[in-house]
C-alpha cells in the first residue's frame, strides 16, 4: 500500500465528494497529487481516523472539514488522537481543520444563493419535489435557505447527489471558504 501525502478527514461521502469535485474544477486531480480524502462516517470517528493516519499511526499530514456545530467532538477525537493543538483556540487552524459554519449544504447553498440553487435542483428534475416540500404544513414558514437545506438532506443520496451538483454549478471564486481553505492547504 502506497502512504498518501496528505489525508483530508471529512464527516460523510457528500463532503469527500465536495472536496473532489472543487479540486476538479480548478484543474486538479487530488488522488494523483497523492492527497486521500476519507469519509469518517460522522464527527465522533474522528479519533480512530486520526489515530490510524495521524502521529501515533502511519504519521501522514492530516486535513480536515468539519461541521461548526461538531467542533467539540472533533477536538476532543483529535487531542484523544495525539494532536496536541487541537484544543487552544486557533489550533484546528493551525493542524489544517476547517470549519463550515451550519455544514457543507449550508455553505453551498450561501455561495450560490437560493434562485441559483434552485435551478440547480431544476436542471437536476427535482423541482416538483422541491415545491411539495415548502408547500408541507411544517415547513410552510421556513425561510427559502431553509427549505432547500431541508430538500438536499432529506433522502438518501441526494446530499452527495447535491455536492457534486452544486459544486458543480458554482461561478469561478465561488468555492466556500472552508472548501478553498482545505484545498488551498493540500
């Protein structure tokens, strides 16, 4: 088994997809720059990733993309990992860990705009979904951004299906922030 260079620890498979497909977009190939992105299947796996790739493991660079919400678990998985910086204030920075403020669909559905997602989810042929969805009582008083994070989440596979759309869709210097940053870092 060929060490990559960098391991990018993300939550789920939409994140992973994300990161590939912004990396795609700007003309690179991630897998062939020796860059692993890994899907830890939720933020409380954060120390069995990082101990297998981190310090006390086979000692790659690890990178990371996190949810906001979840940074206590994921500084307490990286400390638990051997991370000594994660837990003062500008460490998960400073080891290469950032932080999208709600989760990924939020960003991107903040870089695009709603009129600009939903022709997305148009082009995609999910627009009568997407109209039964505000139309439902609970969702009725929902914010625009609401009800669309709603639909991107809401079934199985549409959130990866969603990552690469919207990423997909995005203007040039539109990446998130938290995208471009892990990017930026590998």
């Amino acid at each position: 088994m060929t060490l990559p260079r960098t391991v990018v620890l993300v939550e789920g498979t939409s994140d992973r997809i994300a990161l590939y497909a912004a990396a795609r977009r700007q003309g690179r190939d991630l897998t062939a720059e020796g860059v692993r992105v890994v899907p830890m299947g939720g933020i409380t796996n954060t120390r069995a990733f990082a101990a297998r790739y981190g310090p006390h493991g086979l000692d790659v660079p690890l990178v990371g993309l996190y949810d906001a919400p979840e940074e206590p678990a994921l500084r307490h998985g990286l400390a638990a990992a051997g991370l000594t910086a994660a837990p003062t204030d500008d460490g998960l920075e400073r080891l290469g860990f950032f932080s999208c403020s709600a989760d990924l669909e939020d960003e991107l559905i903040r870089a695009h705009g709603c009129e600009a997602v939903e022709a997305v989810i148009e082009a995609a042929g999910e627009a009568r979904s997407l109209r039964l969805l505000a139309r439902m009582p609970a969702q009725r008083d929902w914010s625009r951004q609401a009800v669309l994070h709603r639909f991107v989440g809401v079934r199985s596979g549409r959130k990866a299906r969603y990552a690469e759309l919207l990423v997909g869709a995005l203007e040039p210097g539109r990446v998130p922030k938290p995208l471009q940053a892990v990017l930026d870092r590998v």
